[in-house]
C-alpha cells in the first residue's frame, strides 16, 4: 500500500511538472464576437451644461456685472487687511474669522477681483446649487472692529440674503472719532472717516455721531422684508449691473420718482452748504473736477474748476490724522463724510440722514 502510495506521489509530481512546461505562442486567433453594449454613462458635458448652455441668462448676468462699480472700481486696494472687501480671497477668507482683528493678518499675495465667485458658490457642486450666496450670516461685527460705541453699535439687524451686501457696505473703524459728548480734540486726515461704503450703518440707523436728538430707533426697511433691502431696489429682475431700478419701487409708489427727487434735493443742498461751512472753518478739503468748456463770451476754451465733495483736511494714512481739530468740529466732519460717502443723499434711510444733517448744521453754527 505505501509503494502505491509513493508511486502515486510521484507520478502527480512529474505531472505538474509537465502541465507547467508550455513550447512557444502559437499565432493569436480570430478576435471573438463583440459582447452587448453595457449600459450608457453620464454625459460628460451634461454637468457644464447646467450652466452653460445656449441660453443668454448666465451671459447677461456677465454682462451686466461687468458694468458694475464692483467689477471696475474696487481692485485698488487688494493687498493686506484691505482685501478683505476688494479681492475675492480675501473676502472668502474672512468667513472663517473668529474675530475682526484676524483681518489685519491677511497676507495674500495674488488676489482675483470681485467676481461671480465672490458672492456665489460657484463651481461647488457644478449643479444650480452654485448660485446659492457664500456669506449670509448675520453681521455682529463691523469690518476692522469700532471703539467708539456711539458711531456704531458692532451689530447690525440680521438681514438675511442683505448680509452679504453688508459685510463690506459698513463703516471701517472709525480711528479716533469722538464721541456726542467728549472734549478732546482729535486729529484728522485725507484718510480719516467711515471709508467708501456706510451703507449698512446708515440701513440701521446707525453710523454717524449722534449729537442732538430725534433719531430713529430701529433699522430702516425701506421694502416689505430685510431680507431684499438691498436686492429689491438694486438687483432688481436680474439686475446684476447693482444700478438703482425704481421700478421695483413703483408697484406701491406710484409718485415714487417724486418722493426720491425731494429728499435727495433736500439733502444735497443742506449737505453742499455744510460741505462748505466745513471747508471753511479747516475741517475739509474741497475734490475739484477740472474740465475744458468753450467760452462763447471770449471766443475761445477755458478751463473750469468745479467742486465735486469733500475730503478730510490732512494728509496721514491709514485713518491716522495729522491735523488736529476741536472735537466739536471732528463729530461735524465725521458726519459729513458718512452722509456723503452713502451716496443714496438720504434715500437709503431718509428719517436718519436728515435729522443727522440737521443737528449738525446745528452744531456747526455754534462753532
């Protein structure tokens, strides 16, 4: 039994070894017959084509926004604590922030301009969700932090989609504005003030210094929700362009061009004459706009000066001052530069602007 055994053992080895031997390749066969077709894929294209497609919606918003003054006016000041309203990554970067002073650590050294990707999601899930809006949390803090609690209380209304809007559209730190009722002169430049965009302050009644009484208490909704404030009037049917449509206005104001052509008179004459006044007593400096006419009288062409607004008197950097001024005539200045810098000449919050306006001009005859 054990000789089978071995016998066996020994076969089934040179068996293996036989089976493993192969001599060389023959020549390949005829290909086989093609197998079905499995089942069809995504089309590739199918994903891009949600947005780019034959249709003109997603250019004419392009268009549009490239008309705007944030596709052509805000890529000056990109670098530093500055980007994070005028470059698209800075801007994004200030999402994750804990606190404003995170800003002044910004250090990018190549920033793209305000964009499509600036305010949507764009490229994200490559589907509609791209358009949904990047920052609409609610603003609790200006931009670089304010010490003085009397220009602005550090939070504003939660404005629902309008916080994105707000997020730069809001006073920078107001370096060394006084208070209502502080003593201390205070220095004042070409760069001191609330900077280009007050806009949110003023929405909330809020922003300027406060002297004298009869301001509003509340945010000043001037549609049917916060949440469209801004939107309503500046975007409105796709208005990418952010130009003022008084369309959206029109459905429930009929005499609507009327109403914004009085506050807007009102206040452009009070503030031209405060501008003035100002000037005057050292707290401005008039912005002149230089243009050749033709002068029929004389035959020939004339250059004309023309005042256009007022800046800060001085010449520090930063918000930093250099000329130093009474407080009384620092609060004056203050409020001049954020009613003029709003630019909306009192329609963004009519009650607030011109009751600030008037307690000025109040103040500045005392002086």
């Amino acid at each position: 039994m054990k000789k089978a055994i071995k016998l066996l053992s020994i076969l089934f080895f040179f068996g293996v070894i036989l089976m493993s031997c192969e001599g060389p390749a023959g020549i390949d066969g005829s290909d086989g017959t093609d197998g079905a077709d499995g089942v069809a894929g995504a089309d590739g294209t199918a994903i891009c084509m949600t947005c780019h497609n034959a249709g003109t919606a997603y250019a004419a918003k392009f268009d549009q926004f490239y008309a705007s003054a944030h596709a052509l006016g805000t890529y000056f000041d990109r670098t530093g604590d500055c980007s994070g309203c005028h470059s698209t990554d800075g801007y994004l970067a200030r999402m994750d922030f804990t606190s404003t002073s995170e800003i002044f650590d910004l250090d990018l050294t190549e920033q793209s301009a305000i964009s499509c990707r600036t305010c949507h999601n764009v490229h994200t899930a490559y589907d509609a969700t791209d358009w949904a809006l990047t920052f609409t949390d609610q603003v609790t803090e200006t931009i670089l932090g304010l010490d003085n609690t009397d220009v602005a209380s550090g939070v504003f209304e939660d404005m629902g989609d309008v916080n994105m809007c707000v997020q730069c559209h809001q006073s920078r730190n107001p370096i060394e504005v006084p208070s209502a009722t502080s003593t201390t002169d205070v220095n004042i430049s070409h760069y001191w003030g609330p900077h280009h965009g007050p806009q949110g302050n003023i929405l909330n009644s809020q922003g300027g210094v406060e002297v004298g009484t009869g301001y509003p208490t509340t945010a000043f909704n001037p549609s049917t929700s916060f949440s469209h404030d801004c939107i309503t009037c500046h975007m409105n049917e796709g208005n990418h362009s952010l130009a003022l449509n008084e369309s959206a206005c029109t459905s429930c104001h009929s005499d609507i061009e009327d109403k914004l052509a009085a506050i807007q008179d009102e206040v452009e004459g009070k503030l031209t004459s405060l501008g003035r006044t100002l000037a005057a007593l050292g707290g401005l400096d008039p912005d002149t706009e230089t243009e050749t006419v033709w002068n029929e009288t004389l035959g020939e062409h004339v250059e004309t000066i023309d005042t256009v607004g007022y800046h800060a008197m001085g010449s520090g950097y930063g918000g930093y001052g250099d000329n130093p001024v009474a407080a009384d005539l620092g609060r004056c200045v203050f409020n001049y530069l954020i009613i003029a810098e709003d630019q909306s000449l009192g329609v963004h919050n009519p009650d607030y602007i011109i009751t600030l306006l008037d307690n000025t001009i109040t103040l500045v005859e005392t002086l």
